[in-house]
C-alpha cells in the first residue's frame, strides 16, 4: 500500500511537500499503526501526535483522503491505496502532520469551559446536586474529546479567523445547560454574541458528520443562537428600563 | 458597515428561521397552483380571478397571511444568500453583499406593508 | 489542498516556531456531496428571494384594481414565470424540507421554566418531533394547497 505523506520541516520548506511511502501492512492496521510503522522502520522524522490508540484522546487528527479524521480510528482496509495524509485542514503547521492548536485552546478559553456561580459556596456547605434528568439536558455535549476534527471540517473556520469554531461553542453551550452553571449570560454577552461568535455559523452540519463522539455541536450551536437572541433581547429592554 | 450588520444579526436569523416555515408552508403550494397546476389546467376557473385574490387579500388573516408570504421569505433569502456569498467569495465579500442584499430586504418589506396597507 | 484564510485558527500570542499557510480542502464545495448540498442551500436562497418578490408584485397589482391584477397574471402565466415556478417547485419542496429535517435537534432539550410539569420541560425525542414535524408540513402545505387553488370556497 501507498502513502502519501505530507512533510513539512519550517527550517528548510517554504511550503508542505508530499512525500510517498511504500509499505507492506498488516490487515488489521489503523492508519495510526502504518505512520507508526514508518517512523520506526522506514523514516524516523515523520513526525505526528497520537496518544490512547483508542478515540479517546483526540490527538491524531488529521486529514485522510481530504476527510478529517482520527488516524487511529480509521483501518487501512477501508481505504484504497494511495493513501493521502495531509495535517488538520484550517491549521498553522508546525511539522509533517503537527498543527498548532493554540489558537483553538484560545477560543476555548473565551467561552469560560467551567462551572461559574454567582457566589462560590464552600465543600462544607454540602453537594450541588444535580437530577440525571437535568445531567441528561448537556450530557451529550460533554463528550467531546477536543480532537479539532470539526474545526478542520467547518466552512466559516476556513474563512473567518474569529469564528469561536463548533467544538468551543458546544462546551460552552455544555456548561450553558448544566444546572449547576450560573454564568450562562455572561458566556452570550462575552463570547457568543460578539463578532466570531454563533451567528457567524451557517449550519453546514459538516462539525456533526465528522465528530468521533457524536457530540453534535451544529445542535448545540443552533440552540446557543436562540439562547443569545433571547439574551440579546432581554439586554435591550434591560439597558432602557435602566436609562 | 460589517459591525452595523452584526449587530442586528440576533434580529435578523430569528426571523430567517421564521422564513424556513414560511417557505416550507407557503411556497411549494403557490409555485404548485400557478405553475404545474395552471399548465395542466385543473385549476378552477375563477381560481385567479380579481374577486377571489381581492376577497381573500383584504380580510384581517388574508392581510397576515401576505406579509409573512413576503416579509419572512425576503429576509431568509437575504440572510441565507448573504452567509452563502462569504461562503464562495470570502469573507470579505460582506461589504458590498450584505448591505446590498438587505437593503433589498428592507425595502421590500416596507414596499410588502405599503402594498397590503393600500388593498 | 487549496489555501484557507491566512489567519484561520491562529493563536492570541506568538508562535514558537514558523508554521505553514492554513490549508483547506480543494474545491470543497463541490467535490464532496455533502458540500454541494451545502452550497446548492445557499444559492436556492435566490430563488427564494425571487418567488417573494412575485408575491409582492401580486399584492401591488391587486391594489392597482382589476385591469393591473389581470395583467400581472397574464404575466404570470407568462412562459418566463411559467417555467420560473415549475423548476422552483422541487426547489421549494427540498429547500423546506431540508431546514425541516434539520429543524429538531435546533431545539433546546429541556426548559427550566418552573410552573411546567417535568415532563413539559423536556424536549420530545427526536424521532417523534421530525415526524410531527413533517405531518404539519404535509398538511400544512395541502390546505394551502386547495386553498390557494379554490377547490375549497
């Protein structure tokens, strides 16, 4: 089977170059195992991110055949050769197949990914507590495994650099559901109604399709858009009772 | 001009999201009855007759009925044709498309009132 | 692969190293299905735009009395708007149902209004939604249908 490559060493190459490599694999190999193969065998400066084997950590992402994927979750025998393995679409590249992912840690950050209370209350004054119906509203949304694989598959990333991107908004829309989170109106003011947040999605689902985990962040982001319109809406009559 | 659109944009998609049911509702059946319908004739025949479109169009609900066949659709056609403009030529293409493309909207929601305020 | 917006994903502070132009996919949206459905979305928005503009030019007329209304028919079944509203016809059935499909999973999963009865907050399943969904299209779109029409009074 044949891979196709693609290297980028910021010391010498002005651009990524694609590189083919011949190997013999083994049936029941992931992609994964094959650039492993290679590294160990064949070429020991191909350089990628992987960790857990097992679509649990999100850290091999990457394009397959123009597709973003998890290399770990995706088998050579569904695939025909040659096989084209490119790094995470929408990305800075720092090496071969290592994006730099810095700038999706930033727009996670904007969205404020933790529980906020309007007054801290301390362990001793007992558990929050929380019915497994109302842990079933944002459940779903608190599965995502930060893999970046939406990113690379979201038309408005492409274009628009200040777009938050489907995975912060989902955690955002996560903590936004949770009972517990008291902070829902500041994440909308803060984060999701300015410029690059939700309304700049278009609902090309395309996040949906590709996530590993069935998160759905399309849903998450649509029912954000309504959260903030009703936010906005509120904030408007508010700021006038208050002139 | 782009901060001016984004600032109105929590007003605009709720009532793009409105245009989807007014198209899905409304408009296959119009297209139906003035094109396929009418062309193969089984239209009665007073079907599009000035007493019947002026009856209907001057009672309370018939008055309604026009404004969300017009207002909500320019809007989603507008909006929807905008985002898709940024899609295909970039982003920056929102200067002159999405200015123009809701002046359209804006004017014809206040040519859609006029008209029906006149019947 | 083709490339992306200079800018895509760049982080708040400085790189550590020099890295490459943000790549995207190439003719991405149309070299896969799934995109040029995406994109055929966006451009059936024009016919969207054009069909309330007919509906407009209608209400105008028929405030212009019977000599204006008739002529705006005649031109509606002019051949321009004659064909317009055959080939718009698909358009308008995949464009509604498209949303419609889509429609469901927009909708929040549960509501903490306090006086609702639990079984109100929640959002139904999904499944039950999208066919009650597509229920009120189809009859929605019937009585319209025979209404617009006249075979009903």
């Amino acid at each position: 089977m044949e891979l196709l490559i693609s290297r980028f060493d910021p010391s010498r190459d002005e651009n990524l170059r694609e590189q083919p490599y011949e190997i013999t694999e083994r049936p029941d190999w992931s992609v994964l195992d094959a650039l492993n193969h290679i590294k160990d065998d064949v070429d020991p400066t191909l350089t990628f991110r992987w960790s857990c084997r097992m679509e649990i950590c999100g850290s091999c992402g990457m394009m397959i055949n123009g597709e973003p994927r998890l290399a770990c979750s995706t088998f050579l025998r569904d695939l025909q050769s040659p096989v084209r393995v490119a790094p995470l679409a929408h990305f800075p590249v720092i090496r071969d197949l290592v994006i730099e992912y810095d700038g999706f840690l930033d727009r996670l950050r904007t969205v404020k990914p933790w529980i906020i209370r309007a007054k801290e209350s301390a362990a001793l004054e007992g558990p929050q507590r929380q019915r497994p119906e109302q842990l079933e509203a944002f459940r779903q949304f608190s599965l995502c495994i930060n893999c970046m694989l939406c990113y690379a598959a979201c038309p408005v990333v492409a274009r628009e650099p200040e777009f938050l991107g489907p995975a912060a908004i989902a955690i955002g829309r996560r903590y936004d559901l949770d009972s517990r989170d008291e902070g829902a109106r500041m994440r909308r003011q803060d984060a999701f109604l300015p410029q690059g947040g939700v309304f700049s999605c278009t609902y090309a689902n395309e996040c949906s399709v590709v996530c590993p985990k069935n998160v759905d962040p399309a849903a998450a982001i649509q029912q954000e858009k309504l959260a903030s319109v009703v936010e906005w809406a509120r904030s408007l009559v508010l700021s006038r009772s208050e002139d | 001009m782009t901060r001016w659109l984004h600032a109105i944009e929590p007003l605009v998609w709720p009532i793009f999201g409105a245009g989807f049911f007014a198209v899905a509702f409304v408009f296959p059946s119009f297209a139906a009855v003035v094109g396929l319908c009418d062309l193969a004739g089984c239209l009665p025949a007073d079907a599009l007759s000035f007493e019947r479109a002026i009856g209907f169009a001057t009672t309370p609900p018939g008055r309604l009925v026009l404004a969300g066949a017009i207002v909500l659709p320019l809007w989603n056609g507008a909006f929807h044709l905008r985002h898709t403009a940024m899609d295909l030529l970039g982003t920056g293409s929102d200067r002159f498309v999405g200015p123009v493309l809701y002046t359209v909207a804006a004017l014809g929601s206040l040519a859609a009132a006029a008209a029906i305020w006149r019947l | 692969m083709v490339r992306a917006h200079p800018d895509a994903m760049r982080p708040l502070g400085p790189s550590r190293t020099r890295t490459s132009w943000p790549l995207r996919r190439d003719g991405w949206w149309w070299g896969h299905s799934r995109n040029r459905s995406y994109v055929l979305f966006g451009l059936a928005s024009v016919a969207v735009l054009s069909e309330a503009l007919v509906i407009l030019a209608g209400v105008w007329s028929l405030g212009g009395g019977e000599v204006a209304w008739d002529r705006y028919v005649a031109v509606l079944r002019g051949p321009a708007l004659r064909a317009f509203h055959l080939a718009a016809l698909p358009v308008f059935v995949w464009y509604g149902g498209r949303f419609l499909r889509l429609f469901p999973k927009t909708q929040p999963p549960r509501i903490e209004i306090g006086f609702l009865p639990e079984a109100w907050r929640r959002r139904p399943p999904l499944a039950l939604l999208a066919r009650v969904t597509f229920a009120a299209w189809i009859l929605g779109s019937a009585l319209v249908l025979v209404l617009l029409g006249g075979w009903l009074p």
